[in-house]
C-alpha cells in the first residue's frame, strides 16, 4: 500500500500542473474580465491543492501552513476583484 501513496502524489502532481497551464491560457487569453478572474481563482486553488500534495508526499507539516494562507489571500482577492468589477471601487468612501 505504501508504494501507491508516491505515485498517486506524482499522478495529481501532474494533473494539477496541466489544469494550471490551462487557467494560464485563459488567464492571458479570456476575453473578458470575469474569465480572467475565474482563471486567477482557479489557479489560486490548483496551487494551494499542489502544495497539499508536496506536503502529503514530502511529509511536512510546513506545506499545509502555506496552503491555508494561499487559501485566505485568494479569497479575499477574489472578493476584492468582485466587488471592484460590480461597483468599480473597493473600499467604499
């Protein structure tokens, strides 16, 4: 059982990559503002799911640390890009 665990780790690894390869691609190429954001959010979060997978397979407990924090700020940007696309302001005066 032990054998599976590295290679399904390398398995999502790779899966994840090409999933941010393709948000890349719509992240420069999306025609409008509301693709480019959902590229931004969908690469926020394969990033935070491959550090998760370098902590499961490097065992460190430091990676999940740095996938929670990825977590927050790509919330609160996606939050803030929303609300600068509906309102065309942030912090409201």
């Amino acid at each position: 059982m032990s054998a599976v665990l590295p290679m399904a780790v390398q398995f999502a690894l790779a899966c994840f990559s090409i999933a941010m390869l393709c948000a890349l691609a719509r992240l420069l190429r999306g025609p409008a503002a509301q693709d480019r954001i959902l590229a931004l959010d969908t690469l926020y979060i394969n990033g935070m799911l491959t550090i998760l997978m370098l902590g499961i397979g490097l065992g460190s407990a430091v990676y999940f640390d740095i996938a929670l924090l990825i977590a927050l700020f790509g919330f609160v940007a996606s939050t803030a890009l929303a609300k600068f696309l509906l309102r065309g302001e942030v912090i409201e005066p």
